[in-house]
C-alpha cells in the first residue's frame, strides 16, 4: 500500500461552524418540516437567546440569513417574533430571474426550461386531470377570450393585466393538476422568472403586432390546450405548450438562441 508522504494526504482545512449557523439551520429544519407553517410566529429574540443559550448578536444573524433565504420576514426587537414565510415560488423566481440577468445564464435556458417544464406539466396533468381541474382551466381562457373580445372592440384600452392574470392562472392549475407539488411549485416560480425578467423588455414589441390579436392567438392556443388534456392527449398539450413558448419568444432571439429553443420543441 503506498502512502502519501507528508504534506499530500489531500486533505483540506475546515472552518468551525459558527454558532449563527446552527441556530438558522435548526429553524430552517423545522419551517421545511412544517412544524412552522407560514404565518406561524417563531418565538421573540429574547426566548429564542434562552432557549438556544446564545447571545442576542447570534439570534440576530441566524434570522438575518433565514430572512436572505426567504423563509421568515423578520423586524429587530418585533415583540410578536419573526413571521414564517416558508418555501414559496416567489423565492424561486426571485433566485432564477437573478440567475437569468446573471452571466450564468440567460433569459434563452430561462425559456428552454420553461418550455421543458410546461411540456411535462401538460402531459401529466392530461392523464391526471380531474373535472374541476378542467371546469377551472375552461373559466379562465373564457374571462381571456373576455379580455380578447373587448380589446378588439376598439372601446376600450386592452385590459392587458386581468388577460395575463387569467393566463397565469390557468398554468398554475395545469401544474397543479400535474399531480407534482414540485413540479407545480418550479413551473409556476419559472413562468414569474420569466414574466419578470423578459417580459417587460418585449411589451413594446407586442404592443406594435396589436394586444387585441396577441390575446385572440393566445386565447385559441389555451382553447386547443384544454381540448387536448379532455381528451387526455398529453403527447398533443406537450407539444402545443412548447409550441406556444417558442412562437411567443422566437421572434425577439438571437440565432443562437433561437437554436437552443428549436432543440426544446421535440
């Protein structure tokens, strides 16, 4: 057996854990565990310093960092103690709309893994669909097709906020008919991802093409969705959902992005 000589056992120095740490894993613990659902208190400062026999400075950073991670909304000194805000989309969005602006990545992956994402949403959430699942999904593209119909009108400004509420509803009910909270919780916090970090950029765009003829396409695309998943196609709502992600978004990418796109159509 050969031995390394001194100096190249390969091993690293390691740091001690501060106490700060323990103290916020040991709450993150129970928060994912549910023993602190969201809006539930945690206790105030000074029952937390007694009960982890820390002092006051540690409790501070230990919710300091929870609070970075999204998980408690926290005041210094509040007498009611932090409010647990558990594990949510919108810290995920948050994390994935900072990644798409980052040099990491970019809003064409952001759009390549939505576009992976609703596939797989649709075509379980047509095999596991249940009647209200369908009933809900049906009520929201008619208050589109609503919105579509009185854009076109001419009277009236496009209610461009209550279409897009509609629509962001009706992929949430999708994910959650999926069947998988998680799959349920990714895809809504990628469509906010999305929304937030590319959408802004290419409403002026939209608007130029008519937002009464955008919302009439988008509400025909929703319509053929939920015929797919009554008749449980999910191969058919799969390949409509990337379709419409990727017609949507095409037009406003570069070659190379455009290239990545096309590989998540089939």
């Amino acid at each position: 057996m050969s031995v390394d000589p001194p100096g190249r056992t390969g091993f690293q120095p390691v740091r001690p854990v501060r106490a700060y740490q323990r103290v916020a894993e040991q709450i993150e613990e129970r928060i994912l565990a549910g023993h602190l659902p969201p809006g539930s208190r945690l206790p105030a400062e000074r029952e937390l310093v007694r009960q982890f026999e820390v002092g006051r400075s540690t409790i501070r950073e230990a919710l300091r960092v929870l609070q970075s991670a999204g998980l408690i909304r926290s005041r210094p000194g509040d007498p009611l103690g932090a409010e647990v805000l558990g594990v949510s989309p919108d810290t995920l969005s948050h994390a994935l709309g900072r990644l798409a602006r980052s040099h990491l990545s970019g809003p064409a992956e952001l759009i390549q893994f939505r576009m992976v994402l609703d596939a797989e949403s649709y075509r379980l959430a047509a095999r596991l669909h249940t009647d209200d699942d369908l009933r809900r999904l049906t009520e929201l593209v008619d208050r589109m097709a609503d919105c579509a119909q009185a854009a076109g009108s001419g009277n009236t400004p496009p209610d461009t906020h209550t279409f897009s509420q509609a629509d962001a509803g009706f992929h949430r009910v999708v994910a959650e008919a999926s069947g998988n909270a998680l799959l349920a919780l990714c895809a809504r916090a990628v469509h906010d991802a999305v929304v937030d970090a590319i959408e802004s950029t290419l409403q002026h765009a939209r608007d130029e093409g008519g937002a009464a003829d955008r919302m009439h396409r988008s509400t025909r695309h929703h319509r053929l969705v939920v015929e797919a998943l009554g008749s449980r196609d999910g191969a058919r709502a799969a390949r409509l959902g990337r379709q419409a992600l990727f017609d949507s978004y095409s037009p406003h990418m570069s070659p190379q992005d455009l290239t990545r796109l096309r590989a998540a159509l089939d």
